[in-house]
C-alpha cells in the first residue's frame, strides 16, 4: 500500500446481530494529527476507536497500524497493542495496584525494561501529569480526574505510535474534566498521534486537525475544526450542531 | 475425662495427621483449582470444555466414592505405588483423592471470584500488550483471589472435616482413632466424642476467623 496513514481504516463493517454498527468505514490517520471523532450516541464512534486495537472485532475489511494489518489473536496482537495506547472512559486502572504500579506494570512486563527505569519514566509520567505525589496510592483513593491523568501516564509509558481515547471526560464530574483535557490538548502539541471520541467540541475546535463526523455508524463528513463547526455540510451535522451548540 | 488424658499422645497423633492430610490437600487444591479455572477462561474451547467436565463430574461424586476410587482403584487395582512404606502411600493417595474433590470447589469460587472483577480491567490489560497468561495472573486472578477469600476459607473448613473421609483408604487421622478409642473405653463414648469434637472446632474456628480477617483486609477498593 502506497498511503502513509499510520492508521488506516479500509471498508470496516460491524454489526451486532440486526445492528449495522459500522459501515464501510474509511480513515486513515497520519502521523502526528489529531482526530476527534464526535457524532450522536449509538453512531458506532466506541466501537469504532475500539476496533483500532481490537478490542472489537470487525466482520470485514482491514485495520493497518503503520503498514500492518492488525493481527486476529495471539502474540502479534499483543506487540501491536502495545503500540496503540487507549485510554478509556471509566479510567480501568487496575485496582489492586498502586498508581506507581499501574504505570510500571506494562513497561516491565511488555516492554521487558528493567525496574528501576520503568520507576524512573513513571515518576516522569506522573510528574508530567501532575500526579507525581500520589505515586503510593491505590486507584479508589483519587478524584476521577486523577485517575484519568494516570490512566493517560499508563498509556504513554508504553511509548505508543497512536493513542486513542475513547470518551474519556465523559464518566468525570464537570469539575475534573478540564484538569483532563490539558492533559490530553498538551499532548497533542507535542505532535502525539491521537484519534479521540469524544462530546467536548471545546476541544475539538482546540486542539484537533480533523473533525470527523459519524452517525448511524458511517462517517457522514470529515474537515478542519473550524470549516466543520463553521459550515458544516450535510443535514444530519447541521442538526446535531444545532441541538449540541444552543446551551 | 481420663480415656482423653491417657491416650493424650494417640489424639495428639490423630489431629496432627488431619492437619497434615488438610495442608497438603489444601495446597494441592490451590494449585489445581487455579489451573482449572485458567482453563475454564482460556480461549481454546477444548481447554474450556475440559475444565468444565471435570468440575462436574468431581464436584457431584460423593467424597468416599472419590476416595474408594484413588485407594482401591488408583492404589489397589491400577497399582500405583507412592511409597513403599504402606502408611505414607495411603497418606499420599488420600490426599490425591482430597485434592481431586476439592479443587473443583476452588475452581468454581475462583470463577465466582473473576465474575466479580469488570470487563474493563482485562482490556485494559490487554490494551497494554499483555498476554492471556499474563492478564490472568497479573490481573485477573489477583483480583478474583481477593474478593473470594471468605469463600475459599469455608471449602478450607469443609476439606478439614472431609479429612475424616481418609479412614476409607485407611488413613489413621483423628476420626479412625476416635472410633478405636470408643472401642476401648466404651464407658466414656461421650467424653471421647465430645474431646474430638472439641479438637475439630479448634482447628476450624481458627480458620474462619483469619480467614474473614484477611478478606476485609485485602479487598480491592473500587
């Protein structure tokens, strides 16, 4: 394939049972852009970024993760996985751990590094994502902002090709999704390849390069945050604008 | 009291086997049933269905058929010797029989136990690039051994009174002895049987105490 994409989506389908939950579905993601995905509940945009690693099967077409196409199961699958960081929306850090840990565990495990420096890049993590004093603690003892900051520090310990984000403000109390978002926008410009599914048009007009609009699992239309937010083109992005953007 | 007082070195013996026949079950029943639930989680469906019938199967046969089958079966028909000495190889083979019994107990709470952990854990986990092994014994199994630890102390309890079961393959723990000693003090068949019983609580109260303690103290906060 001559397209450069580092993620590329060729005529992905899904469906649960009856549900077409992904239609042909194209999307090639370069190097260092940042997509955020926005559209309706039930649009497929989850299923969608969770099919990226995996997480879902898709029933036909191909996934290309920087040229290869992502394995079925087994071992090929993992070393691929761990250079697709996600980021979820209820945090998912493992619980019996502490936060120092949760940050460690895949770095030694995965990436076989020894324990003092996987130690060392944690702590950098953390620091890098205001968490540094709360290394000691368990995941139930932070605020979920906090724990979405460590969720985000576990994912980039991993040294990640592309992170994907799926809703990840949408389980936090209003108050803690800003602390979250900073995170994520600084991250997208230091040049991380990021595709985020997400309902906070703020940042989506703030730090994405692209828009892409889904509804009833298709993409109905892609641009330039403020082309599409701006002069949006088909009907179904009119509406949903219309009926997000009044309050 | 004085049956108790005078073959004070026989009882002592008698509970000492039923704590070593529990000890050495209980391990085995440790490993076993973790192997078992692994494989009753593992992607291969043959794995899955294997684990499944042998849960089954050993979950619903009465103990002292088990324990017929590894002493007179096992031991007496297939031959199988553990040891020379014919003490140790019915110790050996009793145990065999215990493990075999109580394991599937063990798989089935650890199962109960992996329910209890979300979805989300293990694909974070696997998010990662960890493997099926890994996930499970790293995360998964962690999580699921800590919210059954109440559970798992209750079989415990059951597998040290099912040690009385051992006297079918000949094994001289705590119950064997007790019989024996109702045999030669039959004036005092309540104070033999009242001691023994009293034997058993102290072992087992113990047990449901620690093991309450542990899972308050090691439950995973969510």
């Amino acid at each position: 394939m001559s397209d450069q994409g580092l993620v590329v989506l060729d005529q992905v389908n899904k469906r649960f049972g009856d549900h077409h939950v992904l239609r042909d579905v194209e999307l090639s993601v370069r190097r260092g852009e940042v997509v955020v995905i926005i559209g309706p509940s039930g649009a497929g945009k989850s299923t969608l970024c969770r099919a990226i690693n995996r997480l879902e099967t898709i029933d036909s077409g191909t996934i290309t993760i920087d040229g290869t196409p992502l394995p079925e199961e087994g071992r090929q699958l993992a070393r691929l996985r761990a250079e697709v960081g996600m980021v979820f929306q209820s945090f998912n850090l493992f619980a019996h751990k502490t936060v120092l840990e949760n940050v460690v565990l895949g770095q030694v495990h995965v990436l076989k590094k020894s324990r003092a420096d996987a130690e060392k890049k944690a702590y950098e993590l953390l620091e890098r994502v205001g968490i540094g004093g709360q290394a000691g603690k368990f995941p139930a003892q932070l605020s979920g902002g906090q724990q979405q900051r460590v969720a985000i520090a576990r994912a980039l310990a991993m040294e990640p090709k592309v992170l994907l984000f799926d809703e990840p403000t949408s389980a936090l109390d209003p108050e803690m999704v800003n602390e979250v978002l900073e995170v994520m926008t600084a991250l997208a410009r230091e040049g991380m390849t990021m595709v985020v599914v997400t309902h906070e048009m703020g940042f989506a007009r703030r730090a994405a390069d692209r828009v892409v609009f889904m509804a009833d699992g298709e993409i109905v239309e892609q641009n330039a945050p403020d082309d599409f937010f701006g002069t949006p083109r088909s009907e179904r992005a009119k509406s949903f604008l219309a009926k997000i953007l009044t309050h | 009291m004085d049956a108790l007082l005078l073959e004070w070195d026989t009882v002592v013996a008698a509970f000492w086997m039923t704590v070593r026949l529990t000890a050495v079950s209980a391990l085995g029943s440790l490993v076993l049933g973790t192997l078992l639930t692994a494989m009753r989680v593992a992607p291969l469906a043959t794995l899955r269905r294997t684990a499944g019938v042998y849960v089954a199967v050993a979950r619903n046969t009465p103990l002292t058929l088990v324990l017929l089958f590894t002493g007179l079966g096992v031991g007496a028909n297939l031959g199988v010797e553990l040891s020379s000495d014919i003490a140790t190889n019915n110790f050996w083979l009793a145990c065999i029989g215990l493990t075999a019994y109580t394991s599937a107990f063990v798989c089935e709470a650890l199962r109960a136990g992996i329910n209890t952990v979300p979805v989300g854990q293990a694909e974070a986990a696997r998010s990662l690039g960890l493997g099926f092994l890994q996930t499970l014994g790293l995360i998964t199994l962690p999580q699921a051994f800590r919210a059954v630890i109440a559970p798992l102390g209750g079989i415990l309890i059951a597998l040290t009174k099912n040690t009385t079961i051992a006297l079918v393959v000949g094994v001289s723990e705590a119950s064997v002895r007790m019989r024996e000693m109702i045999e030669t003090y039959g004036d005092q068949v309540m104070q033999i049987f009242l001691g023994f019983a009293a034997g058993f609580v102290l072992l087992c109260l113990p047990m449901g105490l620690l093991f309450g303690w542990l899972s308050r103290r090691l439950a995973v906060a969510r």
